[in-house]
C-alpha cells in the first residue's frame, strides 16, 4: 500500500513536451514536504499552544513552593513527597486501574463481536448504518445524563428490581445494583462500548472478504479464521478502541463520584478537590503522575501494535 | 461490499450459527444502551409531584416547560445556545484544520512522527489537566477564561486529534489515481482540490463535523476550568445535579435524543441526495 502511494505520487511536474508550451508555469514550486507541513500547521500550532504548553506550565507549577495565600515559583520535591507518601494514593490508582481493566475487558469483547457483526454479518449497506446509528445516537446524550439515567433504571424501586420481581427471579429488590463498583462498571461500559466498536469497525472493513473465504476453502475451522485472519487484522483498531477506553476511565471523575455512593474515589476526583481548593502545586504533582501513568500505559500498547505504522499510510 | 459466508451460503441464505449468537448479543447490547434511555424518557413526563425516581405520579409536561425557563439554580435556554454556538465553531475549525492536516500526512514529511504522537498525547491526556493547564496558564497571564478563547482552544485539544484520526481512516481509502488523472487532464492543484479530492472526501468531512460537534456539545471535563463565568449546557446539567435532582433533566435527556433522531435524519437525506447524484452525474458521463 505505502509503496504504491509514494511512488505513485510526482511532487514535480512533468516537464512540459518538446514543441507544446504551456501556457502557465508556477515560477516557483514549494517542495512537497513544504506544502505537507503548511497543511499540517493550523493542527500542530494549536496542540503546541494549547496542549504541549500548558501540560509544561503545569509540570513547572509541580515544583512550586505554596501556602494559604499563594504559590511562589521554587524547584522543590516536595508536592510529589507528600503525594507518593501517602497511602490513599496508592489507593486510588489501585482502584482506578481495577475498574480500567475490567471495563476495557467487557467493552473489547462487546465491542469487537458487534463490530463482527455489523462489518461482516449485515449484508445491505442501509441495515448497517441503521444500526450503526442506533448504536452511536445514545452518545449523543450528554453523558452526565446517562449516567445519572441508571439511578431510576437500577435504584430499589426500580426498572430492573421491578422486572427482575415481577418475573419472579427475586421477591426482594436487590440493594447492590445502585451506589456499588457494579453500578459504575455498569456505566462506564454504557459510556465507552461505542468508542471500542468505532475503530474495531473501521479496521474490520478494510478485510478483504477474499481472504476470509480463502482462508475457509484452505481448511481453516471459523474460530481458526478469527484467531489467525480477523483479529490480526483488527489489531489497529483493537489499540486505538483499548487506548481510548482506558484512558477515559483513568481520567474519569464524574461517574465514580455519582455512581459508587462515596465508596471509591478516583484519580481525577482527588485531583479536582485540590484545584477548587486553590492548591495548584500538589495539583499539578498529581496531574504530572497521572500522565506519566497514563503515558506508560499508552506506550505499552503501542509497543503491542504500531498504531501509527498502520493508520498514517 | 462485506458479504459473509461461502457462495453457497450467500445464495440460500443459511446464516451460520455464529450469526445467531450475535443477533442475539446486539439485541442484549440495544437493550442495555436504550434500557436506561427508555427510563429518562418515560420518567421526563413524570407528574407535577413526582421525583426522579419511580413509581410515576400522574404524567405532564412541566418538566418541558421548566427547561424553558430560566431558573435559580440553571438557564437552560441560554447556556443551550452557548453550547451550540460553541460546537458550530469548534466543528467547523476542526473540519477546516483536521482536513488539511489529513491530506498533509499523506505524504512523509519531517516531523510527521512528533505531530502524530502530539495529537495522540492531546487525545489521551485526561481531559480535566488540559483544561487546568489552560485555565492555569490564562491565569498566569492575567487573562480572564471565556467561551470563545479558553474554553474553545480546550475542546480543540479533543476534537483536533479525533479529526486527524477520522481523516486518516478516510483519506486510506481514498484512490490516488483520481487525484492523478485529474493532473494529466491539465487540472491545477487548486481544481484538483476543489473538483475531485473534497467531492469524494465530502462523506468522511461530514462525519467529522458531527463528530466533533457531538464531542463539543457533550464536552464537560475540560470545559469545566476554561469557561469563565458564563455556562455551557453540560456545565449548567452539572450544576442542577448537585443542587436538587428534579426530572428536568430527563427531559434534557428526551429532547436532545430527539433532536439527535433529527439531526440525524437530515443528514442520511442529505447524504443519499449526494449519492444519487453523484451516481446520476457518472451514468451521464459513463
């Protein structure tokens, strides 16, 4: 593929045929890495100004000195001293990780079967979007509604408890469902399926059906096709849709605190209370530890499969 | 086209067992997305003295009404309309910049690789620290956060990167060769763009839009520290829910799920407009 494209793009024009003039030569002509990076610069600038910069501001304000007036600019350990020193610290990422690893497993295996299905199984196009659609316009809820949305569907009186009763499979609702790990499991994997579907999806319909029958014709049994064609094949999709669920859950704040009924906290949660109480250094330690947390991990899924290798073609 | 099975299968229309089970997994899957739906949707027409629990007293409409006035605790009305001002313009520069961009990274430049992990770094950093360090750095400077300078520069460090994604999946399967026949026809870069790349591109350029308008609409975490003191819809839901919980927002939750169903219908129409043109236009030129 990436062969065939960069040989089979000219960045210089051909020159003109002997005896044929034309009518308007460019007197001068940017090198096409010079008109790839001028494409490229609105992009880069904005992330540079408004990403790379301030993530710098803040690991600068993380060795700052503070009290209950002010911040003064210092190079001291300190912030991540008392941070890396206390327990609950340790804590919270624990838990944080445990809800990470067990949201991205339901989502993967929800996400990479309906992905299956909808790219393989559905054979009209129009059927596909349809239930492509069905499955994103949820996502188009704020999310803080659908996560507040389960506190009547999984409360003691509610939809689920009524059904599960009225069917008889319990005669007294049950008292876990709401305000428990469960319930933020529960949320999480409505909120992030769809972000593990979308880039599964994508990397599932660039299979070319072809393969999938030779494989078959070659003797090869529909669980063997799928370990050794689809998923190879999905893996890009599989890592980007794994490094977007992950990331959301570790920086997540809002569903934790709704959801476990004060029972876990989270990263960001603990991070958010220091910054409304203006404590902008041991914020900023934190913060610092959490992206090179979240950078760690990053970095090992992308060691698993080269995302960019296989996206920038 | 995907087509699943072997000729013989195709042909008589036996689905493998496998297809069973996963009919049966995406209807589970619909269930538990719309089964909570379902519930704000029937709990947002709850009774005047009813709460945002079950069982329902009575059904009404307040709750409709209560969204459109402004109340103590919330203006639904106006931070809406801040909201979808703000989506219009972060989709719309996310178009603009991630559409270059994506047609930039089809060639090999230097310093291709540090923009791309730049763009996956801004994707996944938590959203709440960009918004602390922009809000940090706008107070450093001694600028006062608004809708339009901070807050907008925070939501493009989400939908700039989800853009460029987007794009790179289109512009794969894009077909250079039209782009090529194009030049031998003597058209210039700019006609190239105008006439061929952008028309065959359109359908992935829209997806972006909605994408990055739906990311914008929704955006609470990064928002959150950049916005001043004027509200944006998520903003504003945040704010009633730690007051007091009233099924207003249920019927947030209701009508923003019917104008998706809208929105959404317009642009299949258009979208299909497009395509049966565009076929109708090859046919005459074939």
């Amino acid at each position: 593929m990436s062969a065939h494209h960069t040989t089979s793009f000219r960045p210089v024009t051909v020159p003109p045929l002997a005896g044929r003039k034309r009518l308007t030569l460019p007197a001068f002509r940017l090198p096409a890495w010079a008109i790839s990076w001028l494409q490229v610069s609105p992009l880069a600038f904005i992330l540079i100004v408004l990403f790379a910069l301030p993530t710098i501001l803040f690991l600068a304000v993380s060795f700052f000195d503070y009290d209950r007036t002010g911040i003064y600019p210092a190079f001291i350990l300190d912030n991540y001293h008392d941070l890396l020193s206390t327990p609950s610290t340790y804590r919270v990422y624990l838990s944080s990780l445990k809800f990470a690893s067990i949201v991205w497993a339901i989502t993967l295996f929800l996400g990479f079967n309906i992905a299956w299905f909808l790219v393989h199984h559905i054979r009209s196009a129009m059927v596909r979007t349809v239930l492509f659609l069905l499955c994103a316009i949820p996502f188009w809820t704020s999310g803080i509604i659908r996560t507040i949305a389960w506190i009547p569907f999984l409360g003691r009186n509610g939809a689920f408890n009524q059904i599960l009763m009225a069917l008889h499979i319990t005669d007294k609702p049950l008292e876990f469902l709401l305000f428990s790990d469960f319930a933020v499991i529960v949320t999480y994997v409505h909120l992030f399926t769809l972000l593990m579907i979308g880039p599964i999806a994508n990397s599932m319909a660039k299979i070319d059906p072809a393969l999938l029958e030779a494989a078959r014709d070659a003797g090869a049994s529909r669980w063997q096709v799928m370990l050794n064609v689809v998923i190879p094949l999905s893996k890009t999709g599989i890592a980007l849709g794994s490094i977007l669920v992950f990331t959301q859950v570790m920086g997540d704040y809002f569903v934790v605190r709704q959801m476990s009924g004060g029972q876990s906290a989270s990263i960001v949660s603990m991070l958010s209370t220091e910054i409304q109480a203006m404590q902008y250094p041991p914020a900023s330690a934190n913060a610092m530890v959490l992206v090179v947390f979240v950078a760690i991990m990053v970095a090992g899924m992308m060691r698993v499969v080269d995302v960019r290798k296989e996206l920038v073609k | 086209m995907m087509v699943g099975g072997t000729p013989r299968e195709r042909i008589t229309g036996n689905r493998p067992w496998t297809f069973r089970l996963l009919v049966i997994l995406f209807t589970l899957y619909m269930a538990f997305l719309y089964g909570p739906m379902l519930v704000i949707y029937v709990l947002s027409f709850q009774g005047e003295n009813g709460g945002v629990t079950f069982p329902m007293v009575g059904t009404s409409v307040t709750w409709f009404q209560a969204i459109l006035q402004p109340g103590q605790m919330a203006n639904i009305p106006v931070s809406f309309s801040r909201s979808v001002s703000l989506a219009a313009v972060v989709s719309g520069l996310t178009v603009v910049f991630s559409v270059a961009a994506g047609l930039g990274f089809r060639r090999n430049f230097p310093g291709s690789g540090v923009v791309f992990y730049l763009a996956l770094a801004s994707l996944v950093m938590p959203s709440l620290l960009v918004g602390f360090g922009i809000g940090l750095g706008f107070q450093f400077l001694g600028w006062q956060p608004s809708l339009f300078t901070s807050a907008l520069g925070a939501q493009l460090t989400w939908t700039l990167p989800f853009g460029l994604f987007a794009m790179f999946a289109v512009v794969n399967r894009f077909n250079r060769s039209w782009e090529e026949a194009a030049r031998d026809l003597g058209a210039s870069a700019w006609q190239r763009l105008r006439y061929v790349t952008l028309p065959i591109l359109l359908p992935g350029i829209i997806g972006v839009a909605m994408g990055a308008f739906t990311l914008s609409y929704d955006e609470y975490a990064r928002t959150t520290l950049t916005i001043g003191p004027k509200n944006t819809l998520p903003l504003e839901i945040y704010a009633l829910i730690s007051s007091a919980t009233s099924p207003t927002l249920f019927a947030i939750g209701t009508l923003t799920t019917g104008g998706s169903f809208l929105v959404i219908a317009v642009t299949l129409i258009v979208v299909m407009r497009l395509q049966r043109r565009r076929t109708a236009a090859s046919l005459k030129v074939g």
